[in-house]
C-alpha cells in the first residue's frame, strides 16, 4: 500500500516540478514537487522493509523456485 501511495506522490512530485520549471507556480511548485518526491522515497522506503526480513530465507524461496 505504501509502495503505491510513494509512486503517486513521486509522479504529482515531478508534474508540479516541470509545471513550476515552465514558470507556472513558479519556485512554490518546485518546492513543493521536491518535498512530495521525497516523501515518497520515504514511503516506498518504509513500506518495502517489511517484506524481505531475513535475506536468507528469500534466498532459500528463490533456489525452490528454480
């Protein structure tokens, strides 16, 4: 779920970015689109950590799957 909502933000992130880059909102839109792509770096960031625990057992998964 996390791992969505940080794709979204990124994207609104880089629209706003190029929309204020093209002097629509001007520095407010950068700034703005700048703090969302990195929250949702921080989103995608926390919500994938809890997926691979213990690396080994993820190896183990991989091996049975070949």
């Amino acid at each position: 779920m996390l791992d969505g909502l940080g794709y979204a933000a990124i994207a609104i992130g880089f629209v706003l970015m190029t929309l204020g880059i093209l002097e629509i909102g001007g520095l407010f839109n950068v700034t703005l689109g700048l703090m969302l792509v990195m929250g949702g770096c921080l989103a995608m960031f926390a919500g994938s950590r809890g997926r691979e625990a213990d690396p080994e057992e993820a190896f183990r998964r991989q091996l049975e799957d070949l």
